[in-house]
C-alpha cells in the first residue's frame, strides 16, 4: 500500500486529503491553498495543459470552499470558474491584502496570520511568488512591516495600513458589498454579473457574506461590513426581508445604495422601496454591463 501523500492537482501542494474517486472519475481534494473541491478527471487533464489558469482555477475553488460550498468541476464549467478571476486589477489585489490582514488582527501591533505561500488565493494573487512581491511592496510603501521574530505568525499593519483599512466616513474608499438572495440561482448573477462588474471592470473590490463564511453571528458581520463599505448592491430577486433591511441601514448611514432586480421580478419590489432607480436585469452578463456602468456613475474612484 502506497504511504505517498496526495498532491493538490491545482497547486500541486500536499493536501490535507485527496483521492481519486474511480466510480466518479474525480479528484477530491482538501487543500489548504486551494480549498476542498472536485475536479473530474477530464477536466484535470485540461487544466493540466493550461498552467495559466490553474492560479485562477485555485482563487474559485478557495473562494467557494470557504463560503462553505466546495466547487464541482468538469469539462464544461472549470473554464468558466478560472476566467471569472483572469482579469483581477493589481489594486484589487493590494487591498484585498490589506483588508484579509485587518480581519486577522485584533488589536495594534499584532502580527496577522498570513502565508503568501499558502493564502496567496484570498488576494486574488494568480501564484504565491505575486503575493510575496504584493506583500514587499505593501513594505516599501510603509503600509505593513516584517514579523519582529520568527515566532511571528506574520506580517504586522503599520499605523498607516491600520489607516489605510478603517472605514471613513463614507466607509472604506473603493470597497463594496452586496446584499442578495443566497439561492443557488443566483449564484451566476454574482459570479458572472456583479463580481467581475466591480472588481475587473471599475477596479473597486466586492465582498458578500454568506453563511458558512464566518464563525460569529451572520447578523453582526453583516452590520460590519455594511459599515466599511463605501457602497451597497442591494439585488431585490426573490425579495428577501433582510436585502430590504441591509439596503435601509446602508441608507441610514449614509452610503451610496445601488439597487438591482432581476427583470422577472421587478414588479414584486416592495411600494416603499419603487421610487429609487432600480438597475432591470435580465442575464448575468447584461447585469455586468449595466452594473459597471452604474458603479462609474456614481461610485468615487471607479475606473472607467
């Protein structure tokens, strides 16, 4: 019996579990860069020909792992999964640096555990060696220093990178979030419309939270990040009560509300929220357009 270790087929690291599932003809995997996921073995085949998109094929399978809905894959939807993160802006990527180390650290001074050779996905780096050079310009630049000591878990926020992360008035500048339905419907409208509208196309970053992403109470993280963000997508499809509520409290503070439906829904939207400029949607891909559009329009700092 063979005492190998498996290797993570994506990043090639050894993996906490893996196995080939002959009855499935799948690799599944549980990969502390990559996430858990499954890829069918034609699928392994064709990725193994493109090492371009391995990186970006990680980024999905981390991302959906740690929203608690580890990723499928075949032939005919790895492709899809990579190219949704191909185009990641290098501003995108500093901030989300940045703002992945603020949520590892609780107070001043302390080190955040981070490894670029293992969380290098969470930026959105496309290999470890990006998020290593990310992490040295973030050096130069006075935003973090190193560990004080090898016993260090990591590197440390600055007083300027700790600035650099706090919300402002008008929440953190460039940084959005998104209120929606978590239906598996709709998964497609912010993998395909929302997220590449915002991050590829006006270089600001998105973020969602979903239920199996965090420890603590939803509810608190929620009322958090709405706090640091300096914009809100509300998408009213399927009419949950708390899009209404996340929407209302964005509003109350202030923040910039961008209100979307999907076009067979529309006219279900609530009589109290029909006078704001709801975006009418009808496809994932016609909801990357007209959002982007929007974002520009009225989100500070968007590029174009």
């Amino acid at each position: 019996m063979s005492t190998e270790k498996p290797k993570c087929v994506l990043c090639d690291r050894i993996a906490k579990f893996g196995k080939y599932d002959t009855l499935a003809r799948e690799y599944q995997f549980d990969c502390a860069t990559c996430g858990r996921y499954g890829l069918s073995e034609t699928a392994a085949t064709q990725v193994a020909k493109e090492p371009a998109l391995r990186g970006c094929l990680s980024i999905a399978t981390r991302e959906a792992s740690d929203l608690g809905d580890p990723l499928k894959l075949d032939s005919g939807t790895w492709r899809e999964a990579a190219l949704s993160f191909a185009s990641t802006p290098i501003g995108v990527k500093s901030r989300r640096l940045l703002e992945l180390l603020r949520q590892r650290t609780v107070f001043y001074g302390e080190p955040a555990h981070f490894s670029a050779e293992v969380d290098w996905p969470l930026i959105h780096a496309y290999v470890s060696g990006e998020a290593i050079a990310l992490v040295a310009e973030m050096q130069r630049r006075g935003l973090i220093t190193s560990p004080r000591s090898h016993g260090d878990s990591g590197p440390i926020l600055t007083m300027d990178g700790w600035s650099a992360t706090e919300p402002a008035v008008g929440g953190v500048p460039g940084l959005g979030f998104v209120a929606m339905s978590f239906d598996e419907s709709l998964s497609s409208a912010y993998n395909e419309g929302m997220k590449p509208a915002v991050e590829t196309d006006c270089g600001l970053q998105l973020i969602r939270v979903d239920a199996g992403h965090f420890q603590e109470k939803i509810c608190d993280r929620i009322i958090a990040e709405i706090r640091r963000s300096q914009f809100v997508i509300a998408d009213f499809t399927k009419q949950r009560g708390g899009v209404y509520f996340e929407a209302g409290f964005a509003l109350a503070l202030g923040r910039i509300v961008i209100w979307t439906c999907r076009e067979d829904d529309i006219s279900n939207v609530h009589f109290d929220t029909r006078q704001y400029p709801h975006l009418v949607w009808s496809t994932p891909g016609d909801l990357r357009v007209k959002l982007a559009d929007r974002v520009r329009a009225l989100v500070p700092g968007a590029q174009a």
